[in-house]
C-alpha cells in the first residue's frame, strides 16, 4: 500500500513541476519578453529541486529493500536537509500555493474569454501579469509565515464544563501535550519551550498523546529527557504514537528504546490500559489507547477497556490518532473527554479564500482544536514536530489546557 502512495506522489510531483514551470515561465516570456534567453534554464532548475526529492526517496526505497538497513527513513545531516529537504519543500509549498490560486484565474479568464469579455492580447497580458503578482505574493508570504511557524506557540485555553462532574474537580487542570517529534528541526530549546509552556499552567495532571520522536534513535534520550521536565500533581502518562515506532528498522526495539527512556525518568507510556486517579474526592480513569498506523486497537479491546473505567466519576481517553472509529466508541461508551494529537493542525494549511485545503483531511475530520460531540468533548493538539515536511505553514504549534468546570 505504502508503495503505491510513494508512487503516486511521485507522480503527482512531477505533473505540478511540469505544469507550474511552464505556467509561470510562459508568463514570465509575455510580460517580460526579454527574458526570454533565461526561461528555458529557469524550467530546467525549478524542475531538477522540484523532482529531487521524489526521485532520491525512490532510490533510497530500492537501497532500503535490497540493504536491510538498521535504522529507516534518509541521512540525519544538516548537509542533507539544507540541500534537498527544505530546497524541496520550500519550493513545493510555493508553487502548491500559487498554484491553487492560479489555476481558478485561469478558469474564470477561459470562461470570460469564450463568453467575449476577456479576449484578445491585452486581456492575455493581464492574465499573464496577473500570475506573476501572485507568484510573487506568495514567494514573499510562504517563508515569512513558515519562519512564524517554526518558532510560534500558542498555548490554547479549553473551558470544558459538564453538569455531572464532581465538585472536587471543578477547576481540575490538564495539560495536553502531543507530538513532541525530537529530531534535527525539533532540538532542545524548541522542546523546552512547549514544556515551560505546559508548566507555567500549573497543570493538575498532563497528558502526552505520543511521537516523542520522528525519527532518528539518537534523539530518543532528548526527547525522554524533556518529557520529564513536566510537573503535575498527578504525574505524567503517555500513549503511543506512529513515529515511536519508527526509530529502527525493528519496530519493536524502537517502541521499548522510547517506553524505557521515558520510564527511567518517571513518564510512563502506556499500550492500551486503564490508569486510574483519585483527586478531589472523586475518581478518573485515563483510558490509553494505541491507535496509529503501526497499531490499531480493535473493538473488542476498545469495550473492554471502557467498562474497566465505567464505574469512574470522570472518563478521559487518550489516543495519539483521532480516529472516527475509536471516537464513535468512546461517545458510546460514556467518555467525557477524547484527547488527541497526530494531525499537527494539518500543518501544511493551503490557503484559498474562505477556504483551507490541508491533505490531512484525507485522514481526519477533526484536525485541531475543541469539538462537543454530544456529551462528549473531543481536543485535538497541533502539537509541536513535523514530520515529511521540515515545515508548518499557517498550523502553528499548540500546548492545549483544559480545565473541567461544574456547570
């Protein structure tokens, strides 16, 4: 399955290099007719970055099935990332971007043309100028907004209040913290940051919804090392995330690797189990569920850890996907709250007027932020890390504070 993705992306990201470097050089030649000399090398450079990465993640898949390397994924080099990712990446969000603009223009310019209302070479020349101040917007725009991103935290208060809570717990205090992702993008001081940001909320109790890493072992003990940073009365738990098992080729290393630096330090992550915690008189039952492309809990599993938490004054699950179908099951099953990370807010947020288009919601509804689903309330974090792409784009990251009230 895996392989037919990579290969339709790849696909995919060689039709849009075809198209926008003839788009935007096509323009560039009418409005600017002496540039001409320059527009064949200018398609020939835009192509050669746009095609690079797709093109090496083949001949790395090919090596990584015929080698069995040890760890997964590409060379963790600055070298690397400085050469191909972020040239990459940068230059794909600019010409996506532009493109989901331009394409529409052009559309509205081809009706107006058949209609007789926008023919002939000056309306060309508009349309071509047209392109070119969008293009040129957006080469400004991306970068900016994406150097926000990489540094902004937004720390998001949610006012989740229910008639039938305890009154010892009115005012309960939980920190959520998703995705995490140490790696070489996500270094200490960023990870820091979100943690002093969850602390100064003098949490009662924090939750991590998983991926303390993206990928390269060598930055399990970082991320373990932060983790128990966070304070809480009532301590720290974990779930497990996708990228927790990706740090060898062997998953199973990789996930008891990331489980045994957090439990040397006091942060425990859990494998579908019932946490229970008493506060203010009452009970809470934290309910972690594995749920993430490597491990998806079943049905079965899902009932039989809500009745375990059943008899709690207040139901909290936690679980690092959103999962619809582990969702409707909570609802169901009498939870008061569903945590959740994983989407990192869609992290790459193409904008369209009134509109965002982010690929994550080919996977999740729920891509950040509070949902009341009957009577139940569903948080997603946009997390911290990245992962694929060495960049948010309008999705900055998020620590997520909810505090319970009585109504």
């Amino acid at each position: 399955m895996w392989l037919a993705i990579l290969f339709l992306g790849v696909v995919l990201t060689v039709l849009h290099a075809l198209y926008f470097s003839a788009r935007v050089t096509r323009a560039l030649g009418h409005v600017f007719p002496r540039t001409a000399p320059w527009l064949r090398p200018l398609r020939i450079a835009y192509r050669v970055i746009a095609c690079s990465l797709p093109v090496l993640m083949v001949g790395y898949v090919v090596y990584a099935l015929i080698a069995e390397p040890e760890t997964i994924g590409p060379p963790d080099s600055r070298i690397y990332d400085y050469l191909v990712e972020v040239p990459f990446w940068l230059l794909t969000i600019v010409s996506v971007q532009c493109s989901l603009v331009v394409i529409p223009l052009d559309l509205v310019h081809l009706g107006l043309a058949r209609l007789g209302v926008a023919a002939g070479p000056r309306w060309r020349r508009r349309r071509h100028a047209l392109v070119l101040l969008v293009c040129a917007a957006f080469v400004i725009h991306v970068p900016a907004r994406a150097a926000h991103d990489a540094s902004a935290l937004q720390v998001r208060v949610h006012e989740v209040s229910s008639r039938t809570l305890p009154p010892g717990l009115d005012g309960f205090t939980i920190a959520l913290v998703a995705d995490m992702q140490a790696d070489q993008y996500t270094g200490r001081e960023r990870l820091a940051q979100m943690v002093d940001a969850a602390n100064r909320a003098r949490p009662d109790l924090v939750l991590i919804a998983g991926d303390m890493i993206t990928r390269p072992p060598a930055y399990i003990e970082l991320a373990a090392e932060q983790a128990a940073r966070l304070r809480a009365p009532h301590g720290v738990l974990a779930c497990i995330g996708d990228h927790d098992n990706f740090a060898y080729r062997d998953r199973a290393r990789s996930l008891r690797e990331v489980r045994a630096a957090l439990a040397r330090r006091g942060v425990e992550m859990v494998d579908n189990d019932v946490r229970e915690i008493r506060a203010g008189g009452a009970t809470i039952a934290v309910i972690l569920a594995t749920q993430n492309y490597v491990s998806s809990i079943d049905r079965d599993t899902t009932r039989r850890l809500l009745a375990r938490a059943q008899a709690a004054d207040l139901q909290i699950l936690l679980s690092h996907q959103p999962a619809a179908r582990l969702i409707d099951d909570a609802r169901a099953g009498g939870v008061d709250l569903f945590l959740s990370g994983h989407t990192h807010g869609g992290q790459i947020n193409f904008w369209l007027p009134f509109l965002d288009i982010t690929p994550t919601r080919i996977e999740n509804r729920y891509i950040t932020g509070e949902y009341r689903l009957g009577d139940m309330t569903l948080v997603v974090s946009s997390g911290l890390g990245m992962s694929v792409a060495p960049f948010r784009y309008r999705a900055p990251a998020t620590v997520d504070i909810i505090r319970l009230r009585r109504r």
